[in-house]
C-alpha cells in the first residue's frame, strides 16, 4: 500500500509540475496578447421577442492565439482575472465594442461583461467614460453584465460604482441568474435592469415539467421585480415558443444565432428584419 502511495505521489507531483508549466507559458503569452492585437470580440444577438427582432449584441471575447488557435474565454479569463490581466483585457474590450457598436442602428444595445475585479482594481468609471466618449455612443445603450461574484467581492465599494453607473444612463444586467448560491439575496441590493437566466434552465423546458416549471417560476420574480428577463442557451425552436407564451422579454443562444465576428452584425440585422 506504501508503494502503492509513493506511485501515486509521484505522478500526481509530475503532473502538478506540467499544469504548472502550462499555465505559466499561458500567461506569458497572455501578458504579449494585448499588444500582439491577439483579441477579437464576437458578438451574439440579443433577440427581442414581442417585436421578433434583434435588439442588441453581447460582446465575447476570443483570444487567437499564435500557435494554440483559438483559446476559450472559460480558459483565459480566469487566469487573466488571478493575475490582474482582465483589467487591461476588461478595458480593451469596453473601448473595442463602443467603438464597433457605433456602426450598428442607434436602437442597437451593446451589452459587454464586467469582471469583479474591474470593479475593485481598476477605475472602472473612467474606463467607461472613455469608451463611450471615444465612440460617441449614447450611455443608454451600454449594458454591463455582472455576475453575482462581483456584489459578492465588496458590497460597500461595489453599489456606489452601480451607482454612478446608473445615474449615467447605463443598463446593469445580473448575468448567469441562478446559478450562485445566494442569487436572491443579491435581487433587492441593487436595482437591475435585467436578469439573464443562465443557460442551465432552459435545458430541459421542452421536455420535463419540472424545468418549466422552475423557469416559469424565475421568469414571474423577474418580471415582478420590473427587471427585463432574457433567457440565455435558447437552442431550438420549441423552448423559443414556449418562452413566448411567458413573460420573457428577449432570448440569446444558438438558436438565433451563435456569436460571430464584427463583419456579421449588418447581415444579422438585415436578416432579423425581413425575417
Ligand atoms: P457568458 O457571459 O454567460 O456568455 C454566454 C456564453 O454562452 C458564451 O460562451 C456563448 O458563446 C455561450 N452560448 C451562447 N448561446 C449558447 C447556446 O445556445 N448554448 C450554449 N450551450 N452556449 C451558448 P463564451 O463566448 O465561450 O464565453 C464564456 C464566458 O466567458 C462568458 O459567459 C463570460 O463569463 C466570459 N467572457 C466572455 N467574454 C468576456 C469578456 O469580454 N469579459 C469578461 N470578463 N468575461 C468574458
Ligand atoms: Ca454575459
Ligand atoms: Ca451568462
Ligand atoms: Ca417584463
């Protein structure tokens, strides 16, 4: 068994050597990223469904790597978020999305995703400032995704920042709705503009009573709240019609369209309106 152990001991250390090596090659080549003009933002529609149309973008970024090819988001903002990188890839993508929504039709929202810890290592105020004064866009149109993590990291420093956000017209919307462990909690903190249920819900809505039943139930405290509810990870046409049927305000996901680059947008348009 004491052999047995050793083995074990020694391929987990070798492992854990290699992980480690991995993840600091990933952040030197992260740390050359920005400057190498690396970064992409993709943009998914955001869908209204009483007008049947798109009525924003969500931007995502991508990170096209030299050699790797793309690397996913779920892998690179993480690490960016533990080493403080996301600040600098928080506030490129901020400016990047402002300047390129500034082409789309003035009713086209632009909806960017904020880390917490843009919220505490960075003026995430002024950032915002410059990117919708560089682009010239109304404030009205930006909304800022948040998750729960990011009222979680500091209440008091966190809600003035909401705030003054706010106060300049700016829309907040709590993103991933559901899957933190305090969600509700966070509901009556802050005034959202918009809740966006995480993908996870939407799953089995069309085929099991009990996930409708959870998603109607999200759905009714959302709009309850005053808040605009959109679904995310709509994928086909049956969970579409049957959001319909509730009050949900927009959906996003496969089914209107997977995120696509910048040169895409005008087409999306043009498609969502004679559709
Ligand atoms: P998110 O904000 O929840 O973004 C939605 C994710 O769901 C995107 O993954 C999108 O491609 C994916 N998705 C969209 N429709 C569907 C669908 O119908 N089915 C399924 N299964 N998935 C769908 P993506 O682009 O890989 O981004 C993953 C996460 O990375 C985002 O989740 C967000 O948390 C983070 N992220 C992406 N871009 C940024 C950014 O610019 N800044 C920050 N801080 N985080 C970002
Ligand atoms: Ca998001
Ligand atoms: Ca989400
Ligand atoms: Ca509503």
């Amino acid at each position: 068994a004491k052999a047995d152990g050793r083995k074990h001991e020694r391929f987990f250390t070798s492992e854990m050597a290699s992980r480690i090596q991995a993840r600091h090659a990933l952040e030197a080549d992260l740390r050359l990223a920005l400057h190498s003009d690396e970064f992409e933002l993709h943009y998914q529609p955001l869908y209204d469904l009483r007008q049947q149309r798109i009525c924003g973008f969500e931007a995502l970024v991508r990170w096209n790597h030299p050699t790797r090819g793309r690397v996913p988001p779920m892998e690179f903002i993480p690490l960016a978020e533990e080493v403080g990188l996301v600040v600098d890839i928080g506030r490129w993508v901020l400016r990047k999305a402002c300047r390129e929504a500034a082409c789309w039709p003035e009713g086209i929202k632009i909806a960017v995703n904020v880390s917490a810890i843009q919220f505490t290592s960075s003026n995430l105020l002024a950032d915002v400032d410059e990117a919708i004064a560089e682009a010239a866009i109304s404030p009205a149109r930006l909304e800022l995704e948040i998750t729960e993590s990011v009222l979680m990291e500091n209440l008091d420093d966190t809600l003035p920042i909401l705030h003054a956000l706010k106060e300049r017209g700016i829309r907040i919307s709590m993103d991933d709705f559901g899957t933190g462990y305090s969600s509700l909690s966070y509901l009556s903190s802050f005034p959202f503009d918009k809740i966006k249920i995480d993908k996870s819900f939407v799953c089995g809505i069309a085929e099991n009573k009990e996930a409708y039943a959870i998603m109607h139930a999200i759905i009714l405290l959302g709009d309850a709240l005053g808040m605009r509810v959109t679904v995310e990870g709509v994928e086909t046409a049956e969970q579409k019609s049957l959001l319909e049927s509730e009050e949900c305000d927009e959906i996003q996901g496969y089914y209107i369209s997977p995120p696509a680059p910048a040169a895409d947008v005008a087409r999306l348009l043009l498609a969502s309106r004679s559709g």
